[in-house]
C-alpha cells in the first residue's frame, strides 16, 4: 500500500474516465437499490423529491469532479501512494454520504435514526463508487501494459536468409491495440525521456539524424521492460542507453552523462540512481573511470 500509484491513474483522460464510468454504474445501482431501501427518498414524482434529486445527483457529481481535479494537480506537489489513493477515495464517498444523510434529515423520515442513514448511505455508496473505481484501475493498468516497449530478437525468427548481426535485435513500439509503431536498433537508441503519461524515444534513423518518436507509456514500463539491458533510468525524467555514453563527469551538483551525439545535451544523474550508474561503469568497464571536473 506504499508503494507510489502508478501516473497513469492520474492522467487527465483516465480521471476524466473514472468519473464519467463511475457515476453511471452509480445511476444505474441506486435505481436498482432504492425499492429496498427504507432510507431512500429519490424519486421523480412530486416536484419537492424531485428537485432534491437533481441538487443531490449533481452535487455528488461536483464533488467528484473537484476531488479529481484536486488529484490531477496534487501529483505536481507530490507522488500519492496506494494507500493515499484509497484514502481519498474514501473520503470523496465520505462527503457524499454525509451529504445524502443531511438531506434525508432535513425531509425528516419518522423511525430512522442518523446514524443508521449514515450507515446505510456509506455502505451503498462504497458499492456504488468502490467497484467503478476497482473496474477502471483494472481497465487502465491492461490499458498501459499494452503500451509497453520491447526488445524483439531477430536470431528467433525464421526466414531465408540469416539475419545481419547488427540487425539481430530491434527496439520496437507498439500502440494500444498491438500494431508495430517503430522499430529501431539498440545502436541507435539514445534515450528515452518522460513526458507526462508520454515517453520521447530519442534515435538517430538512417542519415545519422537525431530522430523522436512519442508513445502514450510510462517510463516505469520501459524501466521494467529493460531490466538488465544497457537501458538503465539515471533520475526520474530520463532512460539512456549506456553503451551511447561517451563521458561520465563528476559536476558539484553530482554526475553526468554525455552522449556520444553533440545535439544532445548532458544528462544529470540523481542521487536515487547514482550507485547504479557507477557500478555498470564500474562491472562492464573496468577502465573507465569517472572525470572529475
């Protein structure tokens, strides 16, 4: 519960999605619960119940929106965890139940008490948000790990000819529903850099040309894809291809990365991933020793 919530449940499409899907399955529930509820009041008969109705509906609704709104941004101040997530979608069902609760007290029904509204009002309106808000979770997870990077091995593949050496492993780019975007040699990646919910894969293509190509993925995709590759994260904005590295430099700020490609500025290593860089310098190189400036 820790753990950082993945950016992707905090995307302002998936947000968007959350909301619009959870406040339709909670329509479509509370018709189907109100006939056996003693607490429930909705209806659209006299123009009283009615108009309670259309204020309660939409305020829920208010405050959904506002809530994610508040989620979308608070990402910028801070990473919210899996139990910080929960929590505050229990308190988004908290408002509304205190709301609903406000309400049915005000129209006054004989032999219930507060409490029990309460109750009741918290307990469906955790069914009513709680299983769109699980639903969506899961439909935008299987969302994201289609949009995943991958290493194809091209010495597998059956064909008339033996493949080049140089060509034998590609970098490939898939979109949502599976179709090959980009494919591109490890020799000519140079790293890969964050863009919100996006990535930008950084290449050179066929002329020597410093190339982007953007894909809707997270770059903790990308980072769990190329475990033990000479793709390796060195902070939190940025995946770069060792073997393209021409200088390690010590700054007082802490290292950095130059590329061997003089369009490309000079990467900072954070401190998070410092001890990885310098041990795969330090196991595959032996002889390269980090510049002090």
């Amino acid at each position: 519960m820790n753990q950082k919530l993945p950016s992707y449940l905090l995307g302002k499409y998936q947000l968007i999605g959350t909301v619009t899907f959870s406040v339709l399955f909670a329509i479509v529930f509370l018709n189907i619960y109100i006939p056996f509820s003693e607490t429930a009041w909705f209806g659209l008969g006299d123009s009283v119940t009615f108009s309670l109705t259309v204020v309660f509906v939409f305020a829920s609704i208010l405050i959904l929106i506002l809530s994610r709104i508040l989620m979308y941004r608070s990402k910028r101040l801070f990473e919210m965890t899996y139990l910080e997530y929960t929590i505050w979608c229990i308190m988004e069902i908290l408002l509304i139940s205190l709301f609903y609760t406000k309400l049915t007290m005000d129209i006054s029904h004989a032999g219930v008490t507060q409490l029990q509204v309460f109750g009741r009002s918290f307990l469906y309106g955790t069914i009513a948000l709680g299983i769109p808000y699980l639903i969506s979770g899961m439909y935008f997870a299987i969302i994201d790990k289609n949009n995943t990077i991958r290493l194809m091995n091209y010495e597998n593949v059956v064909t008339d000819e033996p493949p080049k050496p140089e060509c034998a492993k590609k970098i490939t780019l898939f979109d949502n529903s599976g179709t090959l975007k980009l494919s591109v040699s490890p020799e000519n990646l140079y790293y890969i850099e964050s863009d919100d919910n996006y990535i930008k894969v950084w290449y050179t293509d066929s002329k020597g040309k410093l190339q982007q190509y953007i894909l809707r993925c997270r770059l903790k995709t990308v980072e769990e894809s190329f475990k033990g590759s000479g793709l390796v994260r060195c902070n939190r904005k940025y995946i770069v291809n060792l073997n393209k590295v021409s200088t390690l430099r010590k700054e007082n700020d802490g290292y950095v990365l130059d590329l061997d490609n003089v369009d490309i500025q000079p990467i900072p290593v954070t401190k998070t991933y410092t001890d990885m860089i310098l041990s795969h310098f330090t196991e595959t190189s032996p002889l390269l020793e980090p510049m002090e400036d």
